[in-house]
C-alpha cells in the first residue's frame, strides 16, 4: 500500500507543478537569465493563464509575469505582441495604484524604450515627459529620482540630436544631484559629461570646458590623479582643446592620459593606439613632426600586432576546417605583420602556430626553422 501510495505522488506531482504558476514562473526564469526565450515563452504563457482564472484578469499578480512575458517577445522581435502586455500591465497597475502614483513609472519606462527602439519617436517621448509629470505630483520638484529621470529623458533628446532640449533636462539633473549630494559626487559624473556632449556637437565649444573639467576634478578628487577612471575623461577634454585648437593645452591632457592607459596596460598594449594618435596629432598641430612621427611609427606597430594576432587566430580557425592551403596564406600574412610590428612575442606566437601546421602536413624541416625562430626570440626576451 506504501509503495503505491509513493507512485501516486510521482505520477501526481508533475501534473501539480505544470498547474502551479509559482513554479512554472520559477522554471522560466533560469532560461530568461540564459536568453532561453523560446523555452521560457509557453511556460510564462502557462503561468499567466492560470494566475488570470484565477485571480481574475485585472489583478496585481498578473503584472510581473506580463512584463516577463512581454521581454520575452521584445527579445523575440515581437514588438506588438510586447507592447500589447506592457500596456495592460500599465492599465492594471493604475486602476490599483492610481494613474499618477509613482508606483506606474517603472511600467512608462518600460513602454518608453521599447517605443524607442520601435522608433516611435512621438509615443516614447510622452511616456518619458509623463514619467516626469508624475514624479512632480507625487513627490515634487526636488526629489532625487526626478534627477535620474531628466538624465534618462536627456539622453533619449541626445540619441536623437535634440540637443536643445537635452541640455535643460541636464542641468535640471545637475541642480537636483548638487542639491542633495554635494558638487563632488560621483553621481554628477554621466550627466556633467552627457552636458559637455551636447555643446561639443553643437559646436559650442567654450561652455563645454566647465563640465569636462569638473568631470576631472570629481574623479580626481574620488580616486585619486592616476586612477584608470580618470583617463577617458582627460581623453574627452584633450578632444575639446584640439577642437578649439588650444594644441599645447590638448598636449599636456594626452600626455597624462597616455602615463596611466600605459601603466594600466603596459607600453605594447595595442589598446594604446588610440591614444598615441591623439598625442602626435597634438604635436604635428604645433609642427613638431619628428615628435608626432615617433608616435604614429609606435602606434602603427600596436595595430600592425593586433592585426597580426587577429590573421593568426583566422589562421586557427581555416585550419581546424581543413582549409590547409588558405590557413597558410594567413599564417605567412601574420608573420610580415608580425615582423613589421617589431614586437618579438606576437612574432614567436605566429611562428609557433604556423610550424604547427607546417609538421600536420609533414614539411617538417621548414616547420623547425620556424620553430627555432621562435626560440631564439624567447631567449633574447630572457634578461
């Protein structure tokens, strides 16, 4: 009698979890948080249709299985399938909270980009200005997610060039931010430099200085002179004095810029190019052309070493596929870059996996000569 009382449960317990919406939503969301869209799609639908006979289609329960369902078919490319549950999570959430609670933001966030990224222009851009309004209502002019809100606003204005707009919701962000958290938090750091965007591509170049060096000086100030942090923004103010053709100014931020990328990274770093070319521009613009000339040679060799590694992996990959002959054109190719590039460790890898494939097609004797290279590279690298 035991045991077939323990079969029942077996038998039973199945059926059981595919009628409980708690554990069917629970089996979604591993494959959510994997990208699994079309094996979490039928059991959120499941979950959903349930928890509706149930509790009936306007309860609050449904409202988070809605707004999974509908990123699963915005993942998906279902737009409209999307749009039509994000809607209804919305209309449920404000006949329970009130259509002016903030707790209807995060749903108007949602329908904003998904609008947005449908390129519905007009329809994100009222659910953002409502976000807004709503936010004021509720919790009036100074509170500090209606900074975030500006920001976010801002840059949906930015992403579409409406740079006009865009600065009075940063500086309404700025205002907010200060207020609340002093003029050197690090928080002020993307709008201070979202602001300065805007004047540099309206081509406002004078104002733009304040923000990008305040940016600096916050970052400074948080992390210290030499803080990796600190370099993309002496990058960004570097660009602002080339472009208002202040060279000596844009020197001495490319060349503190350059100092912490190459202790970040080392020296041979092809990550470093960039960089390089932004400081040699900075001499050449004040004709000091043997200076700039050192560094595009020192920069043109970085990217000759990653082109170099990039033909050798390609390389790899022909010849895990058998294609021998093409895998060999690369291999040689990587090795003239390799060779231009004048950096001894990308070179010995290159001859390394090019006398591998020279021994699998029985050249032997040429494949050593490769491989002796190579060593003779390791051993001078050796002090």
């Amino acid at each position: 009698m035991k045991r077939l009382a323990a079969l029942l449960i077996l038998v039973i317990a199945p059926v059981l979890a595919q009628d409980d919406p708690a554990q069917l939503r629970e089996k979604a969301l591993p494959f959510l948080s994997l990208g699994k869209y079309g094996e979490a799609e039928p059991l959120l639908v499941r979950a959903l249709d349930l928890t509706e006979k149930v509790a009936g289609a306007e309860d609050v329960r449904l409202i988070p299985l809605l707004i999974e369902l509908g990123g699963v078919y915005r993942a998906q490319g279902k737009n409209t399938e999307a749009e039509k549950l994000y809607l209804r999570a919305l209309a449920i959430r404000e006949r329970d909270a009130g259509a002016m609670s903030v707790e209807t933001i995060p749903n108007l966030k949602m329908l904003a980009s998904l609008y947005g990224s449908m390129n519905r222009v007009a329809d994100a851009e009222r659910q953002y200005l409502r976000v807004i309004s709503v936010r004021i209502q509720a919790q009036g002019t100074e509170d500090l997610d209606l900074a975030t809100d500006c920001a976010e606003l801002a840059s949906f204005y930015i992403a579409l060039k409406r740079y006009a707009v865009a600065e009075p919701n940063l500086r309404r962000a700025i205002e907010i931010l200060q207020r609340h958290k002093g003029p050197e938090d690090p928080g002020l750091i993307p709008v201070l430099d979202s602001l300065g965007t805007v004047f540099i591509e309206t081509k406002n170049y004078d104002p733009a200085e304040a923000p990008l060096r305040r940016v600096v000086s916050i970052v400074e100030r948080n992390d210290g002179p030499s803080h990796p942090n600190l370099a993309p923004h002496l990058d960004r103010l570097g660009m602002l004095y080339y472009l208002e053709k202040r060279y000596p100014e844009a020197e001495a931020v490319y060349r503190r810029s350059l100092a912490i990328w190459e202790s970040l990274m080392g020296s041979d770093n092809p990550e470093l190019a960039t960089t390089l070319e932004n400081l040699a521009v900075a001499y050449a613009s004040q004709d000091r052309f043997s200076e700039a000339e050192s560094l595009y040679r020192r920069s043109l060799g970085l990217r000759e070493q990653r082109v170099a590694s990039s033909m050798s992996n390609l390389a790899m990959a022909l010849e895990g596929q058998g294609q021998d002959a093409a895998a060999e054109r690369q291999y040689k190719l990587a090795l003239s870059m390799a060779e231009s590039s004048g950096d001894s460790e990308s070179l010995a890898k290159v001859l390394g996996n090019y006398a591998g494939l020279l021994h699998k097609l029985k050249r032997d004797p040429e494949a050593k000569r490769l491989e002796d290279k190579a060593k003779a590279l390791h051993k001078a690298e050796k002090p």
